[in-house]
C-alpha cells in the first residue's frame, strides 16, 4: 500500500471524511481541506477551504511521521472546533462581502463561488483577502466603464465648432492663399487685414507675431495694432488690430479680418491643435489662410464642416529657384549672401567659426535664441554687416532675409528620439527662402558636400502629400477638464488628461483629442502637489524646456512655491550680466520669458512681469553682444593667421 493510500485510509479510520475533511498533498505542502456550505439570505455558498491550522508539514516531513504521529496531528487540526471556526469566518466573510457587492450593484455569487473553486493550498483568510481583491477590481473596472461613458456623455468632438459661439453666429467666409515661400501669400492678405476696420493676425511664432506688428504699424501710421504673446503684450488704447501668436487667439471679440499664417500647422503634431481652434474660432466675418499648397485638401474640408464658403488662390514663387550644378565642398567657395543651415545649437556655432574663420563675416540664428536676439543678427544681414547667416531650420519660418543661396551642411535632423532624414516639406520651406523677391532675381540651393547635394536635389523634386483631411487636432481646455471631473470625481490632472484623450467622444474622427508627451509627464509630476486642477493646468502649459536642468528645477520651484501659496518674486540683482557665457545667457532668456508667462495668468504669485520682460531683454542684448564679439575673435584670429602667412612669405 503507497503512503497516500494509508493516509486517506487514517483519514478515513478517524471519521474525518465524514465531516467533510480531506488530506491533500499540493505546492510542497500536506494540508487539511474543510468542505462545507453556508446559508445567506436563501443562498447556498459552498466551500472547500484550508483552515487557519489546516497546513499539516511539508511532504519530507510528513513521511518521516510515524503513523500514531500523523493521526494525532489530523485529530488536532481536524477538530469539530476546528471545522466550526472556519464554517463561522465563512459565514461572516459571505455577509461582509454580499454588502460590499450590494454597494456596487453585483452579485455576490460572481465572487463567492472562488470559495469552493479556487482549490488552493492557502489558508482560508488568504483565499478570502483575494476574492476582496477581485472584487475591488471589479468594482475600479465599473467605475472606470461608468466614468468612461459618463465622459463620453459629457464630451462631443463632433460638437466642438459649436463652442466657439461668436465665430459659429458670424457669417464667415474663408479665403485661402496658398503656394511656396517667395509667392507673395503672406503679403496678399496682411494688405487686407491692414485695409481692414479691425483684424488680427495670428502667427506660429513670437518673432513673426513682432515682425507683422510693426508691418501693420508701418502700413498705416494712425493704425492702433497691439502685440499679443504668451510672454510678451503691448496693448495700444483703443486699438483695432492685434498681432498675436495662434495659441492667444481672442475667441471672443468679433473682427473684420483675420490671418492665420503657416496654415500647414494644422498637421504639427504638438500644436496643431491651435491651428484647429483658429480656424474654428476665428471670430472674424473674412478669414485668410496663408500657407503650403499641400494644405488645400485640409482647408476645403474644415471649410465644408464649418459650413463656411471658401475661395482658394494657389499662388507661384516669384524667383526661380534652381539646384546648383554641384555641391560647394570647400569653405572658400562660400559667398556672400549665403544662408548655411545645420540642425543643432552646437553644429552651427562649428560652421559660425569655420565660416569666420574662412574670412566671412556671420549672423547667427537658431532656435535657442530669443525672439529679440534672431531678430538683431538677422538685421545685421540684411543691413550687410555680415556676409553669410549660419543657423538651423529657424530661418525657414519667420525671418524675410535678403538670401541668395541656401547651403545644407546635412539633410539629417534629431527629431526628439531619433535622427533622421527631413522630410521633403521642410526641405523645400528651407530652400525656398533663398531668392527673395525683389532682391535677387534667382534663388539656389546645393549641398556642402556631395552627398547632402544629392539628397537636396531629390527631396527638392519629390511631390509632398496633402495634409489629411480629417483627424484635427483638439487640445483639452480646462472647460473639458472641469466637464469631465464633474462627471467622474477625478482631481488627478494626469488622469483627466487621459480620459481626455481615451474617453470622449469622438463620432467620426473628423477631430480627434491630442495631448503632448511634455504635458502629461508633467501633469503626473504636478498631481504629488495639493494644487487645483486650474492651477496645475496652467502649470503643465509653461513654456520651458524640461531638457533644460536649470530651466526644470526653476518651473518645479515655481510649481512648488503655487502650490504654498507663496509668491513668488524676481530681484533685479538677481541677474547675472558680465560672468554669463553664451549658454547662460540663452537659459536666462528662456527663464524670464517663462516667468512673464506665467506672471500674466497667475498675477498674484508672480507679479514681476514687467521686470521679468526687462531682464529677459537684458539677457538678449548680453547674447547678441556675446555672439558679436565671438564672431569679431573669429575673424581677427583669421586676419592674423593670414598677417604672418603673408610676413613668412
């Protein structure tokens, strides 16, 4: 007879099968299991369970017993006191746990039925506290299906023109003008909109935004025109026009004409979102879209959803533009009027000093640098002051410069994860700004070395898809966020952001909710701080580069000292000017025009907008200053290079 044989026989013997007790050996365990039911409310609930006592030895153990030994043991453990404890926990488990499901409205045999099935070798108050556990994933599943839908209930993406209530009662009529950089575009309707009783125009950059301020200031000396940024606001009393970056446009006051320039945003992946309100939200009876070809599928579809009439120019580039017939290959085959474009703060501060020291004077230009700062090096080219500009795709958008030339250094460009080739968009919106109308006839491109030559020339020729015409993007507001807390309970801005995006409803994808990576990482970071949802909102808005350390820690003090209710206050002292370096000083910008930022939506905790805009002005001109005496070491090193090359002679 084999020793499991004997020990169901002892079992046996003892009369422990007949009160419902067996042995089992299991998970290197010998143990006891009670079976039994209870009665709850006309519910029968079976088990078969281990007591709290009911694990016996491990296997090893257990043979090694002599027989006398192993049925001490099972009398012990299998006690009626024993079986009559467990049967008592069971029944006040089964009470506690069909009030909790009553709560929920489930049924509680849905989780009762594990007493009996869930064969386990665990004790019973381990079985017990997984069946909880089932419950109360149950239970956050409901929720979150109840929630789920109650978002769905609160939020129609089909419906979102209809929040823009000025713009939905206006009449509105859109005019397109689209075509490549040099067709005359932007200048066909800023002619409109300053012929216009009243307009805005809204830009995708602060240094456009500035550049058509003063265009419409220029047109018409008794125009009243305010500037309107995230960081920077000239208000003009009494003023009929504004120039605005997309994100500020007023939804609220109607105008006569408005301009939403680069119309092609409406595919960006971060903030075409705005470009989705904009045209959306525009409250204005005539509104021009201005931007690439490619675009034209996309505005005619808005056009038909909005019900708006439409009229489409295509317009042609006025200068030729033109390949040239090889690549330029060396330093010295640089001339003046050249734009040379790399993709990196790093790489164009390489080719600045190369290009200085090659005998050519520099205008710099590249993403870091502030609004003010591009905008005086690239005075300086125009004005003839330098010879070659160097800077990355940052020309391509925002600055009217007299270039002849545009000279890739590389086709190759980091797109946040990876580096990869540019698309033949940004190609094209790169070479397009050599040629400037009325000041060359012509336009080229090349290549600084061959390969970058060949690849310019295909991108060049390569036909650019349409934008897609469905699919725009919707940014959450803080209107969505509160809509979908007062449905849920949610305070978690992380988990609204979610719902946002997962949750509602969205019938035939024409919009569709987005959120960026930036936001959401730091909502997740910002929902440890007791902060309302408002507040927390505005702050995962903040223009800063969480790359950036300096720039991180300042907005997470910012965030922390809100959350204190603490205020918080810039010293004019407190800048640093002389000891700066060139990396210093750019931070500082970012910094302070981070601070306006926010000073402007949250007055009381930091109210120093305007000193924040004079320190950020006076980190600009320390920048400038900086870059200028760069380039002037430069060229005196080459100049003295070349002095004793020629004294050795």
């Amino acid at each position: 007879m084999t020793d499991f044989d004997d020990d169901e026989q002892l079992v046996n013997e003892l009369g422990l099968t007949a009160r419902g007790i067996q042995l089992a050996k299991q998970e290197g365990r010998v143990f006891l299991r009670f079976t039994g039911s209870v009665q709850l409310d006309g519910l029968r609930i079976p088990y078969d369970l281990v007591p709290q006592q009911g694990v016996l030895a491990k296997p090893s153990k257990w043979r090694k017993l002599e027989r006398e030994g192993r049925a001490a043991l099972l009398l012990e453990r299998g006690s009626e006191a024993a079986h009559a404890a467990l049967h008592a926990d069971v029944e006040a488990f089964a009470a506690d746990l069909r009030e909790e499901c009553d709560d929920y409205g489930m049924k509680p045999m849905d989780f009762l039925h594990a007493l009996e099935d869930m064969q386990s070798s665990e004790p019973a108050g381990q079985v017990f506290d997984r069946i909880r556990q089932r419950l109360e994933h149950a239970v956050e599943r409901h929720r979150e299906e109840r929630h789920a839908e109650r978002t769905r209930q609160s939020i129609n993406l089909a419906e979102y023109p209809d929040t823009f209530e000025v713009a939905r009662r206006l009449p509105r009529k859109f005019i397109a003008y689209l075509g490549p950089t040099n067709s005359g575009k932007t200048h066909k309707a800023m002619e409109a909109l300053a012929k216009a009783r009243s307009g805005v125009y809204l830009a995708p950059l602060r240094l456009l935004a500035l550049e058509n301020y003063e265009r419409l200031q220029a047109a018409d000396p008794d125009l009243k025109v305010s500037l309107v940024t995230g960081e920077e606001r000239r208000i003009e009393e009494g003023a009929t026009h504004i120039a605005s970056t997309v994100e500020m446009l007023d939804t609220r006051t109607p105008v006569e004409v408005a301009v939403i320039d680069e119309i092609q945003m409406l595919s960006d992946r971060d903030r075409g979102a705005a470009w989705t309100a904009a045209v959306c939200g525009a409250p204005a009876r005539t509104v021009y879209l201005v931007g690439a070809a490619e675009a034209r599928r996309a505005v005619e579809a808005l056009a038909e959803r909005l019900e708006c009439e439409i009229e489409v120019h295509i317009l042609k580039r006025k200068a030729p533009l033109s390949m040239e017939p090889s690549a330029v290959r060396k330093l010295k085959s640089l001339r003046k009027g050249d734009a040379v474009i790399a993709f990196s703060r790093r790489d164009v501060l390489m080719w600045r000093d190369m290009v200085t020291e090659a005998g050519l004077s520099v205008a710099t230009v590249y993403g870091n640098l502030s609004p003010e700062v591009r905008r005086a090096q690239a005075q300086r080219f125009r004005d003839g002051q330098a010879d070659v500009v160097v800077g990355t795709d940052a020309i391509a958008m925002g600055l009217n410069l007299p270039i002849q030339r545009v000279v890739m250094t590389t086709t190759v460009k980091y797109n946040g994860v990876e580096e990869e080739e540019i698309p033949a968009a940004l190609a094209r919106q790169i070479a397009g700004r050599a040629g400037r109308y009325g000041v060359h006839e012509e336009g080229h491109v090349a290549g600084y070395d061959d390969e970058t030559h060949n690849v310019m020339r295909s991108l060049l020729k390569e036909k650019l898809p349409p934008l897609k015409a469905t699919g725009f993007a919707v940014a959450p507001t803080l209107e969505h966020l509160h809509r979908i807390a007062a449905v849920t309970g949610e305070d978690s801005l992380a988990r609204l952001l979610k719902r946002f995006v997962h949750n509602i409803d969205v019938p035939d994808g024409f919009f569709f909710p987005r959120i960026t990576e930036e936001q959401f990482e730091r909502a997740e970071w910002l929902d440890t701080l007791p902060l309302s949802v408002a507040d927390k909102f505005t702050l995962s808005l903040v223009p800063v580069s969480s790359r950036v350390v300096t720039l991180q820690k300042a907005w997470e003090h910012w965030c922390v000292s809100l959350s204190r209710q603490r205020v918080t206050r810039l010293h004019a002292g407190d800048q640093p000017s002389g000891w700066m370096n060139l990396q210093e000083a750019e931070d500082a910008c970012r910094l302070y025009s981070a601070y306006a930022w926010i000073g402007y939506r949250l007055p009381d905790y930091f109210p120093d907008v305007a000193l924040a805009l004079d320190m950020s002005r006076s980190a600009s001109a320390r920048v400038d200053s900086i870059l200028q005496d760069q380039n002037s070491a430069n060229r005196r090193r080459q100049q003295g290079g070349f002095g004793r090359r020629n004294g050795r002679r």
